[in-house]
C-alpha cells in the first residue's frame, strides 16, 4: 500500500484527478463483467481494486453514460441486500467506447513505463 502521508504534494487531489480522469472506464469496466445497480458499483471497484480504486459518488457519471446510450435499463430483481433493485446492462456502443477507453489508458499506461524505464538510459 501507498504511504500517501511520505509523499510531498498534495497526494490526495493527484489520486482523486487520476480516480475522476479513469471513472468512465471504472464504470463500464464493471458493466462489461456484469449487470448491476448503482448502489453496488463503489463496493464492486473497491473489491476488485484490493480497496485501492474509488470513485466518491458515481451517480453524475453513470447518468452520463446512461444519456450517451452506453448503459440501459435492463430488469428489476432483489439484490443481495433483499431489496428490489433497478440492474443495469452495457450497450454495444457502451462495449465500443469501453474498448476505446481501455486502448487509450494501454498506451497510456504503457507511455508512462516507457518514460520512466528511459531514465535509465538518458545519461549514457
């Protein structure tokens, strides 16, 4: 785990503009495994992120997402809490854009490493 106390800067913003920059493909990274409600998708990212990933609320970004046709209303049924709950599916165009999104954040993700192993290399 981080120590974000050792960390000079403002590490709290840094990870929360990084947490709201990914919260899109947060949301349709979960979609894309399964249907969901909304009430569930903060627990579902802080599990399968081992507690590191979270997103403070993510009703304004599922909305949108919602509005842009990439997730749908798909079917009441009771949740684990026993509650009826209103579930969720992604869109093929939801799949499209989750897809375009994963692409950007690999070549992203693997500029960073790219960078950061070149430091190595910069003095020689």
């Amino acid at each position: 785990m981080i120590n974000y106390e050792a960390i000079s800067c403002d590490s709290k913003s840094v990870k929360d503009n990084l947490n709201r920059a990914l919260a899109e493909f947060y949301l349709l990274e979960i979609f894309s495994v399964s249907d969901c409600y909304i009430g569930e998708i903060t627990e579902i990212l802080k599990k399968r992120s081992g507690d590191r990933l979270s997103i403070i609320s993510p009703y304004k970004i599922f909305y949108r997402l919602a509005e842009s046709g990439y997730l749908i209303e798909k079917n009441k049924r009771i949740a684990p809490d026993g509650r009826l709950r209103l579930y969720y599916t992604i869109t093929e165009s939801g799949r499209a854009y989750h897809s375009a999104l994963l692409e950007m954040y690999s070549c992203f993700s693997d500029g960073v490493k790219i960078f950061l192993n070149e430091k190595d290399n910069s003095h020689e």
